[in-house]
C-alpha cells in the first residue's frame, strides 16, 4: 500500500476495522494487548497520511439501496458490503480492494475493476 497511496478511507472504513480487530479478541484469536498495538498502528498510519481520509459521499446510501435492489436478488449481498461498494463507486475509485467474494462479485457487476 505504501507504493500506492491513494486509497481512500471513510468513517465506514475505520468502523469496520475497528470492528474486525475486536471480533478477532471476542474469538480469542488476538489479545486485548494484541488489539490495542493494532489500533495504534492504523491511527499512525492514519496520522502519517497513508490513507486519503474523506467522508462518505453523500449520494452512498441512496445508491446503496439501489445496488441492492438491482442485484441483491441475484448476489445475495449485505448491506455494509453493498455501502462500500456504493462509495467506492461515487468516490470513482480507479479499483476496489475487498477479501470477500460476494463483494468482490457485485464491484465487478457494478463495473469496479477488483484487486483479488
């Protein structure tokens, strides 16, 4: 990432991973002191500008609903995945990074180019 820093991060984005880290202690797979050194490294990098910090776009939700209608039925995405390809999408992300396939399906659809 540090080759490639215009990667964009939202408020969804830091609840997300803040989410992720705290799922990995509730399932004991982290330590508490495991955690807290992770949450400091990505307020570094955040201090230290390796992300583009911007707010959600204002047009994410509404989309959202509508990549969810258009391709829920077919894809069987969630909400939060659906919200951040709808950013990604209104941000005109030049490609979209995601570990998961469903998201990575409904990017493609949706005309993302995808980094797997």
């Amino acid at each position: 990432m540090r080759q490639n820093p215009r990667v964009w991060f939202t408020p969804l984005n830091l609840a997300e991973c803040f989410h992720a880290i705290a799922k990995q202690v509730f399932y004991r797979k982290i330590s508490q002191t495991a955690a807290a050194a992770i949450f400091q490294i990505l307020q570094r990098d955040r201090a230290d500008g390796l992300y583009l910090e911007t707010a959600m776009p204002e047009n994410a939700f509404n989309l959202c609903a509508e990549l969810g209608r258009r391709y829920g039925p077919k894809l069987g995405m969630r909400t939060l995945d659906t919200l951040h390809v709808a950013c990604a999408l209104e941000l005109k992300a030049e490609r979209f990074w995601t570990f998961d396939e469903r998201q990575a399906k409904l990017a493609k659809t949706a005309g993302l180019k995808t980094t797997e």
